[in-house]
C-alpha cells in the first residue's frame, strides 16, 4: 500500500515547485534533498516520524525531478515582438482548415536584425507552403516573432509554460515568403529520422484526406494520426461543448486500440496452430508485438505528451504480461505514474495527467473489486464460511 502513494508524493512535489514565486537554485533543492533523505536513515525511532521523513523524500524528489527538467530544456524564449530575417529547418507541417499552414521550424539564424537571443525553435503560421516543402527543408523569409502568450486572466491556462516545455520559444507569422531555401550544410541522423516520420505521418494525414474528403477525412486523420490542424473551428468547438475534444487527440484509447487489435490477432492467429499455440509462449509473443506496435504507433502519431503517457501506461502492463505478472493492477498503475512524473514533472500541473491517472486508477480498482467478487462467488458457501472462519482466528 505504501508504493501506491510513492507517485502521489512525486506529484505533490513537482506541483510545490511550479507554484513557487521565485525559482529556487538547483543547490538549494539538491541539499534540502539529500538532508531530509539522510533523516529517513537517522531517525527511525518512531514509525510515524520515519513514514513522514520519507514521504517528505518523495515530495523533494519530485521537486528535484522538476527542476532538472527546467534546467535541462532552458528553453529561449522570445522577449518582447520584433521583425526580423528568419532562416530554419521545417520540423513539423500543419495544413489549417483555412488553407493556410503552420510550420514548426527551428531557427538557423536571424538578420535584419540579428537577434542577440534568439529562440532555438518558433511555430509560424504562413498564408501558402512553397512548391516541394517538406519536412526537413530549410525555409527563409521575412517574419514577426512573438513571445508565447501568459494566461489571459489569473489561474487560467498558461500558453508560454506548454511551450517552454514543447521547446518552442516565439510564435508568429510570415511577412514576406516562406521561400525554400538551398541546405548545403549536413543534416545530422536524428533530424533526417524526425523528418522522415512527419513527412510520413502527412502522407497517411493526407491519403485518408483523399480517401474520404470532406471534414470527415480531417477528422478521420486527426484520430488516426494526430494532424488536428485541417478541422474547421466550428466543428472544434462543437466537440469542445460535447466533451469529446479528447477523442481526436492520441492518447489511452487509441493505444490500447493498436495494441489490442495486434494482440488479438496475434492470439487468434496462434490459435490456428494448436500443436505450436500449445508449446510455446503465444501470449507473451503477442504482448511483445503489441508492445512494438504501440511504439511504432507513438512516433507515427507525432509522439505527444498525451501519446508518450499513455504509451508508458501500456508498456508497464505489457512488460508484466512478458513476465508473467498481472497487467491490470494499482502497481503497475503506480509505476507508470512514477515513470512519467520523473521523465516530464511538468505534465502534473495539467488537468490531461490529473484526469487520465485518476480514471485508469478507478478502472483498475473496480476491475480488481470485480474479480474478487466473481472469486467469492465462484467458491462454495462452506468453503467461503471455512475462510472467513480462519480469517477471523488468525
């Protein structure tokens, strides 16, 4: 029982440092860290004061997770509005309900003027894409920067907190262009492989745009690959007032969809061999496939923070079946959480984190009540009195 609450601690503290009003230094936190740790070790006179000691390690550790990750993104981020000559790399391609498109490019360098503190990447929006922009080209044009937008009143959604952890220092739009640009430098491995799976992932956006036309495909696109851009806004907002908005972005359901489909199948296939389903570990292999399937899945989608949580969710479950462990379980669920709180703290001030940990832990916990009672009742009433009986002597 204690682990379960080992996440909720790590939670408490990554929520205590992103509601500070000063930032704290690294030292400050790293030294409060290792104190209250060597306490836990120290004092172990009282049950209680050793439990709070160490649930009070939980809490700074979570606050130190956080800060690493701020320390380690350092994201630029843009000061004030300015106009300026921009040169970059295309990272990602949106293609808007209006026809214009949104680029995620990272910046090469700037002129006219040269900004002294220049973002390393910027989302532009244009009015047209030049003839053969892809993923991976270099762009150049005439631009107005702008730094990401704070909550609009006090306590609502903070724009420039996402985007300093999306990396993504300005925002703006093309003035003049974009024109492509000749890329004579060499391109280094993990960019040439990040923009070889989003020009892949717009051309499967793009084939079920052809397919089925209309504001059908773009919603058909957005659910299968994760490219929300071509969805009119009326139609945004009527999902938004239905309270299906959350369908279209990748998260558990369509995961568990991928990963079960190809688990299904593969049980069903091994299930046409009887001799080779009856000697080997056929479950174990389907989990396996599913498993890469579902990373797969990840990266094809464009590997949002909603995707990469629910992929962790489902890799810690299909690890347990790998080694013959009980998928469906608060520790597994723990796990996850664990996993996801230490590799991006900054996701528990969000109500997606909040919401999405908090149903599957509802789901997990009645499945387990369920399957207790369907075992109660599966044994026969002396026997169920025999236990009961023993429970109470011992």
């Amino acid at each position: 029982m204690a682990f379960l609450l080992v996440p909720v601690f790590l939670a408490v503290g990554a929520f205590g440092y992103f509601s500070l009003a000063e930032e704290p230094s690294l030292l400050s936190i790293a030294s409060a860290t290792i104190a209250v740790t060597a306490l836990v070790f120290a004092l172990r006179t009282s049950r209680w004061i050793h439990y709070g000691l160490a649930a009070a390690t939980f809490c700074m550790l979570g606050m130190a997770a956080a800060k690493l990750e701020t320390v380690r993104l350092g994201t630029k981020m843009l000061g004030a509005e300015i106009s300026t000559e921009l040169q970059g790399r295309v990272l990602e391609i949106d293609r808007l309900a209006e026809g214009r498109i949104r680029l995620t490019v990272d910046v090469l360098f700037t002129a006219r003027p040269k900004l002294r503190f220049a973002p390393d990447r910027v989302r532009l929006t244009a009015r047209r894409a030049p003839p053969g922009l892809a993923a991976g080209s270099v762009i150049g044009g005439y631009v107005r920067l702008m730094p990401p937008s704070g909550p609009i009143r006090p306590g609502s959604y903070d724009f420039s907190f996402q985007s300093y952890f999306d990396g993504v220092g300005a925002s703006g739009f093309f003035m003049r262009g974009p024109e492509l640009v000749a890329d004579t430098k060499p391109v280094p491995l993990a960019l040439r492989a990040e923009a070889w799976i989003s020009n892949l992932r717009d051309r499967i956006a793009q084939r079920i745009r052809d397919r089925i036309g209309g504001v059908e495909g773009e919603i058909a696109a957005a659910l299968v690959v994760g490219v929300r851009g071509g969805i009119p806004e009326e139609v945004n907002e009527a999902l938004r007032r239905t309270g299906l908005y959350h369908i279209i972005s990748i998260s558990g359901l369509h995961m568990a969809m991928v990963a079960g489909t190809v688990m299904l199948g593969l049980r069903l296939g091994f299930a046409l061999f009887p001799a080779f389903a009856s000697r080997r570990p056929v479950k174990k292999y389907a989990a396996l496939a599913a498993l890469a399937s579902a990373g797969g899945y990840l990266f094809i989608s464009g590997a949002e923070v909603a995707a990469q949580r629910s992929f962790i969710m489902l890799a810690v479950m299909l690890t347990a079946v790998l080694f013959d462990r009980a998928a469906l379980t608060m520790r597994n669920l723990a796990i996850s959480a664990i996993i996801v709180i230490l590799v991006s703290p900054h996701e528990v001030v969000g109500p997606s984190f909040q919401m999405s940990f908090a149903a599957t832990a509802a789901l997990v916990g009645a499945y387990g009540w369920w399957s207790e009672r369907q075992d109660d009742r599966s044994q026969p009433a002396v026997q169920r009195s025999l236990v009961s009986a023993a429970g109470h002597r011992l």
